[in-house]
C-alpha cells in the first residue's frame, strides 16, 4: 500500500499518469525532438524526475492534441503558385537558353 506524502497532496495526487517523451510523442503523433522543443518552448509541462528524467503529464498531452488543429492541404493552384514564384530564375533562365539554342540550330 501506498503512503501519500506532503508533495504528492501539494500536487494533486499521487496517481497521476506521466509519460515519457517517446509515450508522449507517440500520442502527439509528433518526433520526440520537436516534443522535447515544445517543452523548452513552454508549450508543454514537464517533470524533471532524478535529475535527467523527464516526463509529461497525460491530461497535458491530451490538452495540447486537443488545440493542435489539423494543417489544410493546399490546392493545386496554390502549389502551381509556389511553384513559379520559388522557380521563376530557372525557368526564365530554360526560356532563354531555348531561345539562343533554336536561334543557333537554325543558322
């Protein structure tokens, strides 16, 4: 049996479920490292256990894939956009070298 201490009523319990960062970036479904960033960020609560052990309450995971909201997927217009404002000089650049090579074939 169990014998709760002074810290453990101090926070709320002691039956609390904490996680590793692996449990809890696999329920994220997120890579550890960008887990361990939100945690330096102060996105995500954490517990230091031993020094170097570190874990994250359940119900804090929870909260946080609760308000992560789902990224919308861009439309094919809109990655066509992308596409020439992130390759306009290469393709100014083909335009060009077609233009000097059918000029040169051409003589």
């Amino acid at each position: 049996m169990a014998v709760r201490t002074d810290q453990d009523r101090r926070m709320g319990g002691g039956a609390e479920k904490l996680l590793t960062l692996g449990e809890a970036a696999r329920r994220l479904e997120l890579p550890a490292d960008d887990v361990e960033s939100m945690i330096r960020r102060g996105e995500l609560p954490s517990f230091r256990l031993g020094g170097s052990l570190v874990r994250v309450r359940a119900k804090d995971v929870d909260a946080v894939r609760r308000k992560k909201t789902p990224k919308r997927s861009a439309t094919f217009w809109e990655r066509l956009v992308d596409f020439f404002y992130f390759n306009d000089f290469y393709i100014v650049v083909l335009l060009i070298l077609l233009t000097l090579l059918t000029i040169i074939l051409a003589l």
